[in-house]
C-alpha cells in the first residue's frame, strides 16, 4: 500500500504536467514583454568628451542592464592639422569605437559635423531632424550632454541644440550636462545635481580615456585630471570616486 501511494505523489497527472506548461509559456511571455531596456543617450563634441565626462555613469548604466547609445557631432579632425582627412577619420572611429566596448556602450555613431560650424551645418545638413528622429524612437530616460558654460565653443553648441531639440520632442527625459574643460567653475552652480559614485567603473573610466591613443597631449593633462577631479567630487560626496551632473531641462 505505501509503495503504491509513493508512485502516485511522484507521478503529476496529466492535467497537472499541461497545467505546468500553459504557467511556463505564460512566464515566458511576460519576460519577452517586458525585456525593453532602460536607454540612456549621450551626446557630445568629439570623440572622448562622452568618457571624460560621463565615462563611469555610462559603464555603471550599461553594468545595470541598461542600453547607452552615444553620438559625436565631430571626428575631431582639426586636432591632427598636420594629418589626412580620411587617416583622421579612421583613427578617431576606431578609438572612440574600442572606448565603447570598455564601456560596454551599445553604439557609438558620428555625425561628421564640421568643427566650429555646428549650429550652421545641423541646420542646413538636416542633422537637427535626424536628432530628433534619434530622441524620439529610443524614447531615453536619461540623456547628457555638454554643459552650457564650457569654455569650448563647440561643447556649448552641442548644449545648445540638445536643449532646443529636447524642449521641441517634449523628451519625457532628464538632461544633465557634464564638464569638461570648467572642472573647478562648475562649484558655484545652484542647480539639482545628479551624483553617481563610479568607483566600480573608475577603472573602466581611465582604460576608455586611453583608448584615445592618438590624444597623446591630452591625455597627459587628461588622465592626472580625471584622477583629481573624481576623488574630489568622492570626498564631496562620501564615495571613493564620483561623477556629479547638472540637470538642466
Ligand atoms: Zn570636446
């Protein structure tokens, strides 16, 4: 009799193992809808500005699951004056492309604006639309750019056309803006701040920066900077390193 009253619990019916599947199918019909992924847009001057400025936040987002797309106005050819166009090209492409991957980025894509002509050239190029195409199909929860009081002409162009072509989609996202050149101006701003502690993705942070080897001048003065000003906004702020952001929109 015992024995007989094992086989019966061990074996499910048959209702019960179809009950089973119609519970498996439905599980997995939820998790197919629900798949779409938090996405975080950034956009920026020239092909380092994304990791010098934001390069932690980013690795730390994409760590999370989330999908980070960022997008360079320039190929920054008017740092190598002495150097071919398409040689220019080919080399920032390829760095800003290996930067991605340390991050973990899910694309990195150039505009090919000209430097020093962004606001004229997005306009009588079409890239303004195309921007707006970009917002409104990724639908960001999150998007950063250049801050507006950057001392680089081309980084406030790009702030300018970023909060113009947010207002006009009526981006249901938040904008925040980092530095890269007013590390120590940005002080006295009394605006709510984003502050994210990167110390799980510093070292993602620094490997991205070097990934710009053509940069070499600048990743002199970069690399001891980016050091200084991440332990800084840490001390601020209780972590080991920080990245902290403006939100202006
Ligand atoms: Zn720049």
């Amino acid at each position: 009799m015992t024995k007989v009253k094992q086989k019966v619990k061990k074996k499910p019916s048959k209702s019960e193992k179809s009950k089973k599947k119609v519970v498996k199918t439905k599980l997995e019909n939820v998790n197919i809808s629900e798949t779409k992924k938090e996405i975080i847009l950034c956009f920026c001057a020239h092909n380092d500005d994304q990791v010098i400025g934001a390069g932690g936040t980013l690795a730390k987002y994409t760590a999370e699951g989330k999908e980070v797309y960022t997008y360079i106005f320039s190929y920054g050819e008017s740092s190598h004056p002495h150097l071919h166009r398409e040689v220019i090209v080919k080399t920032r492409v390829a760095e800003s492309q290996a930067a991605d991957k340390i991050i973990s980025g899910s694309g990195i894509f150039h505009l090919g604006l000209k430097e020093g002509s962004f606001i004229k050239e997005i306009e009588e190029r079409g890239f303004k639309e195309r921007i707006k195409k970009i917002i409104s199909e990724k639908k960001p929860t999150k998007i950063f750019t250049h801050s507006q009081d950057d001392p680089h002409p081309d980084h406030r162009a790009v702030n300018k056309i970023i909060r113009e072509v947010t207002a006009q989609v009526r981006c249901k996202c938040d904008l925040f803006s980092f530095d890269i050149w007013n590390f120590w101006l940005a002080k006295g701003r009394r605006r709510p701040m984003l502050v994210v502690d990167i110390t799980t993705t510093f070292d993602q942070k620094i490997r991205a920066i070097k990934a710009h080897k053509s940069q070499k001048m600048a990743l002199i003065t970069m690399i001891p900077a980016t050091y200084a000003r991440s332990i800084i906004n840490g001390l601020n702020h209780h972590y080991r390193y920080a990245e902290v952001f403006y939100k202006i929109n």
